[in-house]
C-alpha cells in the first residue's frame, strides 16, 4: 500500500478520492460531468502503475504527478488541479 507523505502525519492512497478530486477540477473547467469521470479514470489508470512502484510519496509528488497526467487531456483542468488549494 503506498503511503502519502503529508507535513505532519501519513495517510494511504486512495484512488477513489484522486478520482473525485481530478474529475471536480474537470468539471471546474466546466467538462461534462460523465465526461469528467471518464476523464479522471484515465487519469488514475495512468498513475497506477507509479503509485505501486513507489511506497512513499509525497502529496506533491501526487499533485504533480497527477496534473501532468490530467495536462495530457485537459490543460486548464491540470492547472485547476495542481493550483485547487492556492485558487480556492
């Protein structure tokens, strides 16, 4: 089970909640909501095999991981993505 690494405390990967969190920056980006999903499972099935490969990562690692994944379908949804806590 791979690990991610926080400021103070570790939690375990969850790709479900990858899921949710890339397909609400799609649909920030104003996609579909089914094609947002759709989007955010290509997504995740991407980072499969790094997430496995490695037992530790930090959650920037993840973050930006994941925003160059996502940047290969959606741009500004990457940037969305990767930025969701500055933005908000």
């Amino acid at each position: 089970m791979t690990q991610i690494l926080e400021k103070n405390f570790a939690k375990n990967y969850d790709e479900k909640r990858l899921k949710n969190a890339v397909s609400r920056a799609a649909c920030a980006n104003r996609v579909p909501a089914g094609d947002a999903d759709n989007l955010a499972a290509k997504v995740v099935a991407k980072l499969q095999s790094w997430t496995r490969e490695n037992p530790e990562i930090t959650s920037r690692e993840l973050r930006l991981a994941t925003a160059h994944a996502l940047a290969e379908y959606d741009d500004d949804a990457a940037y969305l993505y990767e930025n969701e806590n500055k933005l908000f």
